[in-house]
C-alpha cells in the first residue's frame, strides 16, 4: 500500500507531546552571555550619537556593539536597504536614520538577561526627530520628504498590467462597480517570540541557532553583514514554534552571530543567547501589509466582466522587506481567478514610517482577494445574479488567458472547487435559531487561486540528498534536507515521500534537517512551496540513489537539485509575464449570524474546498485548512492592529487579540478534493496559503446578505458592524 | 534582592530551590530545573504556554512566584508520561493530529489534564471552557478538541485514568 495518502503521525510530535523538543530558547549553552537590544522607539529620526560609557562600565557587561562594529551595515532579503544598527559609524550613508520604532540601535551583551537589560537603558542615544510619514498616499506625493535620502522616491515598486482597452469596455458595459477597500495589518503572533544562541563551532563557523524559513538565506544575509565567506556562517534550525511568513526576514539573526564572532575576535570566545519579549517580537518582526485598494469592474448584463481597473498602494513601513514579492501576486490576484478580458492594473509599495510589512501567509493574495471577490459579489447583488453562477461563468479554464496575458499552466480546477463548496453548502438552514430575535442570517461565497513557488522570475530550485546503507538491501535511507518545518509537518511529509520513492518502510527513513553544514539549499518554507519542491528534490533523489544501488554501489548517495518550468517578470509597461509554474485554487461557503443589537458576529459553519493536487499526508492538510481558517476569521473579524503616528498602540497579546478556542467557527468542514498537478510530486500541489484567501469576502457577503450593509474595511469588530448598520 | 530556599515536588521528586524573590515559578522551573517544556510565550499570563500544575490546578507559571510555592506539588509536561507509559492525552493529541508547530502543547496538555481529573467525561463546550486560556495560531483547536475527547473515551474503556 502507497504510503502517500496515509496519515502517518508526525515524526516530531513525541517530542512535542514530552516537552523534549528544544525550541531556540529552550538551548542553553555552558557559559553562555546573553544579549539585550536597544530598540529606537521612535519612528523616524537621525542618530546624533551614542554614548555607551557607561553601560560599558556596569559590572557585568562584557561588551556594548553598535553601528561602528558592523563590517557590512546593511541587510534585507530583496534589497538591502535596513542598517543592521542604526547610528553614526558606518561607511554606508543614511545608516545613522531611524525608518521605524522596531530599527536596533545597539547591543549589549552581559554575564545575565538582568544585567543586560541594565546595561541597556544606560546607552544615552541623541536622536534628532524628523517628520513622521504614516500616510502611504502622503508619502507618495512628490514633495514628500524621502525616507531613504538617496531614492528619488517614497514609492520603490511600481507595476503596470495594460490588457485591452478598459475605456472602451466600460462604455459597453451594462453595470459598473466602484469600491474603495481597506484592509488591516496583521500580526503573526506565532506562539514562540523570537530567540537563539550563537557560538564558534568546532570548525570556527560562526554558528546561528535560530527559528527561520529559510536557513541558506539566513546564512547569507548573515555572511553579507559580518563580510564573511558563506561557508565561515553556519545556520541550524532547531524546532520552530510557527513562522507563517513571519520569520522570513532577520530579526535575531544577524546581531547573534555578530555577537559571538567579535566576542571570539576579542579573544574571550562565548556563547550568546537571545529571548525577544512579546512586546519585543511584536514591535521587532514586519506585520502582513495594509492595502488601499481602489477597484472598477464592469460588466454585461447577463454577468459576464468585460473590465477591471484596479489601483493598489500598499504600506511598506520603513524597509522593503518581501514588499515588491507581495505586491506581485497581489497586483496578479486582484482580478480574481477570472478571465476578463480588458484589464488595467497600476500598483505601488512604498516607504513610510510606520511598522514594516512583508510576508505573511497568502502573500498579498487576501488583500487582493477580499476586493476582488467583493467586487464579483456586488457586481452579483447589483444584476440580481447568483454569486456562484456569475462566477462559474467567468472562472479561469484551461487555456484561459490571465491579465498578464498567458495561460495558467495545466490543471486548472477553480470550476471544480467552487462547485463543490457550493454543493456542500446546499444542506444550511435559512433561518437563525429560534429564540434569538436580534439575530440576522446570510450565507457567503468566495474563491481564490494562488501561486505555488516563487514567482516572476525569481530563481527557484530545491535540492536534496539521499544515501542509502546496507548491504543485500536497504537497511537504512538518509535524506539530507534543508527545508524549514515551522510546524507544518513538512519533515514526516518529506520522509513519506522518501519512503514512497524508495519502497522502504518509513521507519528506515532518517532525516537530517535544516543546518546548512549538513543539507543543501532548499529555498524557504513559504509560496506553499515545501511540499512541491522538495518532494520534486527527494523523488530525483531518490530515483538516482536507487540506480547507484542497483549498481552495487554501497552507501548509494545521491544529490538531486530540482528546478521547476522557468517563470518571467512583469514587463515595464504591459505586465505581461509568465508569474508563475503552479497553483492551488480554494473556493469557500461560509454561514454566519449577525446580532443587529450587539454587532457581534457568529461564523457558525465553513466549508472549505481546496485543490491540493494529492494530499500527502491528509490529517496534515486537514490541519492545514483548518487553522489558517481560524487565523483568517481573526483577520477579517477580531485581530485589531492599531498604529498611531508610527507607533504601535498594541504590543500585547492583551491589547491585540487573536482567536481563542471559543472564537473559532462552529464548524469547518474541509473538502479535500485531488485534481492532480501534472508536475506536481505523487500530482501534489501546494496548499499552506490557499485557505487563508477566500474567508474575508465570503465574510464580508455572508454579512451583506444578513444586514444589507457592504463591508469595504474590516476587522469587523462588534463596534465597526454596529457604527455602520446604526448610523 | 533577598533569596529564598524553596522545599517543594516537582514531577513527583522533592526539590530544593534557592531563588531570588522575584524569580517566577516558569523562570524557576526552565532555569533552575531544566525543564524546558514549560514554555515562555509572553512572560504575562496570556498565552497560557507556561501551563503547570500547582496542587491539582492549572496555573499559569508565569503569573507564579517560585516563593508561592514553598510545599506545592508541581507538575510539569515532563511529568505527564510514567514508566515511559504517555499519559493518554498525549498520545490522542499525536493521533487525532492536535500537534502542529507545539508550543502550545505542554500548556494545552496541562490544562486538559486537569479537567480530566476532575471530570473524566466532558463534554466539547467544558473542553472548550478548560482551554480558553491556551492560545493555538496552527491548528483551529479543533483537532486539540477530538485529542482530549479521544483520551476521555481512551481513559472510559480502562486505559491509564
């Protein structure tokens, strides 16, 4: 029997259940210093000077490093355009500017946390306060100062997507649609603050334990900082207490391992260890972007859209982080998983002083999502169609041409999907239950499509190594792999795979995981990607590995690196591309009440229908759907990221709520349904994202249909929905 | 600063601790005893990853100070299994697949066990009443849920109460 498909426990859920499973700061290392930073705490400012005398006097402190000790003062994974310390010192210009509150000022390291933290509040920073830009539209205008001095602008992407003649197709449209949306920050609040331990390792490598996703970019960034060759950084990951997108960008990274190499330079060797606060972790790590996104679509009247015009301004904050990666997929999303044939997109990141923003799951595919597939739905509302069939009708086919001008690759099942939420949502009650008299009604649809692996020409490859040991037979396999499990369950998935291509037993599978020393690399745990790209690796590994054994070659080893179909940039001026090499599509059902007295809304069933491809492991994806559900009901109703001037009014998890157990839906109901990619390993596609994207607007309908009000901001806190249905 | 020696069961081993008076019953217990499953998620009562027994009940450890404890019979993640026997919630958590990136777990598994003992059969909303304080962002809960409702039935049928 096929171990695909099986749901096999997690190899590292006993660890998990015992509490032997070591977190990065559950490490500790003999002699170990510990290390406190000193965040700016203000928006945006210039760094005068830094007096660190008398921190460096305090009995304890061992040493104090600030912007001078850096060799490399920059860092960041698409641009390097953040100081890694922020102060005078640095051969790089602008460095001594402060771009947001969480920017780091200077580290001190001592004998205790406690001393640390002391020696902290000693160093006597002269800031010299600037303007504070907290209005993406404002920071746009040309006379804007300019956060980063030497760009001629606060907008750093701009992309332009240009198909047909969008003026001539509203002027033959039956109905037009305008809407203003606005979505929110969130915050990951990953249950394990950031936090790690680094030393020299026996080889003299400057050794980083950490939780990241991506451990040979972390060892590059790290290299790149320190001006060091990439084979003196090591990078290990040892269990990671959930990441989604949050960990993608350097938080700790860079100041451990600058920590314990100038310690070892100074001739006094020591390990470091760091454990960031919550407050710390919240203000120090990017926030998923807010979008204004202004939208006009038009249509015929029997609902088919003949036009959209989208314009999309996204808050970067202070720095680039995956900025313009986000903005790509949502400029390539915001016209929905629909073919339409005139399309004008114009889309912008850009630079403010707020909080800074990048990755977290969905990838720009929610905020596209939740204006894309309101638009659809009041178009749907306004020419008295079904929300479903007016989707059925202009759904994304084989060969369907994309705004960008190029069909999907093969296997498209946004049809599929759809249809099947809908079936599924057939069996609701119309009615709220009796007894409840303030109690209003409505059932919501939406669907998405988004991207498996990096996209628009970004290089994308994954590699994995198998050797195999015995004699007459396969006693035992090991897979050397790279690839992040921040708590997915991508390592059991990977040995599942392993097993399946070797016809071994999974117990005779041995991973060895996420240390760049041992593994080669992955490319990151993120893009839905894992599973696709490092079972395409593990499969050609595996199958080359099997060859050297047949020809008695004992261990058989193999490395195998997979590099998907090739993707290409937008074009400057049209947009046309090639985004991407695969994708997942989602539709979801969503039936809810409204309590017209209270505001408070009850998600009482969702239905979600994912396209997984195969599923692996299915309990895993089972979970998969599942919690981003429950992270995606947070976002559209209850999390409530508030910044004011550039400053974060809620560092807590008192002050900024994510979901408990009693504010989860009643029920979701996870259709797992397996249309196979063609390219796909066992016909799997990536799936981590895809439930995440539909759940606001199929809100935010849900919600009309009960109230009659359209929703074009959200969370929909209790006081949002009573301020608009009691105006 | 004053200190303080502390006589207390941690994990059913008599334990003595000499910790300073502002040192929490987390700090005490993943510093002075290594016992890391009890984890730190924000140091203030929120998250509920700190999770412990102290005399039967479910405390947050990091709202405890090691000073309150002078006498308490602690248990930790790290005391649930015996004789390398899993208690039954950890194993239903492996099985109904409750167990994503765990962290949460060993507070999750603590605040179960304790309604457990004081009632072997609850039912989905006491379940959800018991775990309110324990935050998951991987799995929804709902696997959480069928873990400790599949332990409830595992433990009725005769397994280890």
């Amino acid at each position: 029997m096929s171990i695909i498909g099986q749901s096999v426990p997690r190899l590292d859920a006993l660890g998990k259940v015992t509490g032997q499973a070591q977190y990065p700061g559950d490490i500790s290392l003999p002699n170990q210093a510990y290390l406190k930073i000193l965040f700016a705490g203000r928006p945006h400012a210039v760094i005068r000077s830094i007096d660190t005398s008398q921190a460096e006097a305090l009995p304890g402190v061992i040493a104090v490093f600030t912007a001078k000790d850096m060799p490399v003062n920059e860092y960041g994974l698409i641009m390097p355009d953040q100081p890694v310390l922020c102060g005078p010192g640095s051969a790089k210009p602008y460095t001594d500017h402060v771009r947001f509150e969480g920017d780091q000022v200077a580290l001190v390291v001592a004998e205790s946390e406690e001393i640390a933290t002391r020696g902290r509040d000693l160093i006597r920073v002269v800031y010299e306060d600037l303007p504070i830009l907290s209005d993406p539209v404002q920071a746009m205008q040309p006379e804007s100062p300019r956060l980063h001095p030497e760009r001629d602008s606060n907008v750093f992407c701009h992309y332009r997507i240009r198909k047909g003649d969008v003026e001539a197709a509203f002027a033959a449209a039956d109905v037009i649609i305008e809407g203003e949306y606005r979505t929110p920050y969130q915050e990951h609040a990953f249950l394990q603050p950031e936090a790690g331990v680094s030393y020299m390792d026996e080889q003299g490598r400057v050794t980083v334990i950490v939780a990241g996703q991506w451990t040979h970019e972390d060892q590059e960034q790290i290299a790149h900082a320190l001006g060091l060759p990439l084979e003196q950084v090591r990078v290990i990951y040892p269990a990671i207490g959930g990441a989604f997108g949050g960990r993608e960008d350097m938080s700790v990274q860079i100041v451990l391992a600058l920590a314990a190499w100038r310690l070892a330079q100074r001739g006094t060797p020591r390990p470091v260890k760091i454990v960031w606060s919550r407050e710390e972790s919240i203000v120090g790590h990017h926030k998923r972007h807010p979008y204004l996104i202004r939208a006009k679509w038009g249509a015929r009247r029997d609902g088919k859209l003949l036009a959209a015009q989208m314009e999309l301004i996204a808050d970067a904050g202070g720095y680039a982080y995956t900025s313009t990666k986000v903005l790509g997929n949502a400029t390539l999303m915001c016209t929905g998983p629909y073919e339409i044939p005139n399309v004008m997109v114009d889309s912008y990141a850009v630079y403010t002083n707020n909080v800074v923003t990048g990755a977290f799951r969905g990838f720009g595919g929610p905020q596209a999502a939740f204006a894309a597939e309101t638009q659809i739905n009041r178009l749907a509302q306004a020419l008295g169609l079904d929300p479903v069939e007016i989707r059925l009708k202009n759904a994304l086919q084989e060969g369907s041409l994309l705004s960008v001008g190029t069909p999907l690759p093969k296997g498209v099942s946004i049809t599929q999907v759809i249809e099947q939420a809908r079936a599924a949502s057939l069996k609701w009650a119309a009615e709220p239950p009796p007894g409840a008299p303030s109690l209003r009604r409505g059932v919501g649809y939406a669907a998405a499509f988004k991207n498996v692996g990096f996209s628009f020409g970004a290089p994308e490859q994954c590699t994995a190594a198998v050797t195999l040991y015995g004699g007459r037979e396969i006693e035992r396999a090991v897979v050397a792999h790279a690839g992040a499990d921040c708590g997915q369950g991508a390592h059991t998935v990977m040995a599942q795979m392993a097993a399946e291509a070797l016809h071994l037993p999974l117990e005779r599978i041995e991973m060895v995981v996420s240390d760049t020393a041992q593994t080669s690399n992955s490319g990151s745990a993120s893009a839905s990607r894992l599973t696709f790209m490092a079972g395409n690796s593990i499969k050609g590994a595996c199958e080359q590995a099997l060859q050297k054994w047949q020809a008695e070659e004992r261990p058989a080893a193999a490395t195998y690196q997979y590099r998907p179909p090739k993707t290409t940039p937008y074009d400057p001026q049209t947009g046309r591309a090639e985004p991407n090499f695969a994708y997942g599509y989602v539709a979801q059902a969503v039936l809810l009440d409204v309590d017209v007295e209270t505001g408070r809304i009850f998600l009482r069933q969702v239905i979600c229908a994912d396209d997984v491809g195969r599923a692996v492991n299915p309990q895993q994806v089972q979970g998969q759907i599942e919690g981003a559900v429950v992270q995606a009901s947070g976002y559209a109703i209850l999390e409530n990221f508030i910044t004011q001037d550039g400053r974060i009014r809620t560092d807590k998890l008192s002050t900024y709520l994510i979901p408990t157990i009693l504010d989860t839906p009643e029920q979701v109901e996870s259709l797992i349904l397996e249309y196979a990619d063609p390219i796909g390993p066992w016909g799997a596609r990536g799936m981590g994202e895809m439930p995440f994207l539909p759940l606001t607007p199929a809100i935010i309908a849900a919600v009309h249909e009960a109230t009659g009000v359209w929703f074009h901001e959200f969370p929909l806190t209790p006081e949002r929905v009573l301020r608009a249905l009691k105006p | 600063m004053t200190f303080h020696q502390i006589n207390l069961t941690v994990n059913g081993e008599a334990e003595q601790v000499v910790v300073a008076s502002n040192v929490t019953l987390m700090r005490m217990l993943r510093e002075n005893l290594a016992l890391t499953g009890v984890k730190n998620g924000c140091s203030a009562g929120e998250c509920g990853a700190c999770t412990v027994l102290m005399n039967g009940e479910p405390v947050n450890s990091c709202m405890v100070l090691a000073v309150e404890c002078e006498g308490a019979e602690i248990i930790t993640v790290e005391g649930l299994a015996k004789d390398h026997q899993l208690d039954p919630l950890q194993s239903a958590l492996i099985n109904e697949g409750g167990v994503q990136c765990g962290f949460c777990t060993p507070g999750v598994l603590m605040s179960a066990r304790a309604l457990l003992n004081r009632n072997p059969q609850p039912g989905e909303d006491q379940i959800r009443e018991a775990l309110v304080g324990n935050l998951c962002r991987c799995t929804g809960y709902t696997r959480i849920v069928e873990g400790i409702q599949a332990a409830a039935a595992i433990s009725a049928a005769g397994g280890r109460p």
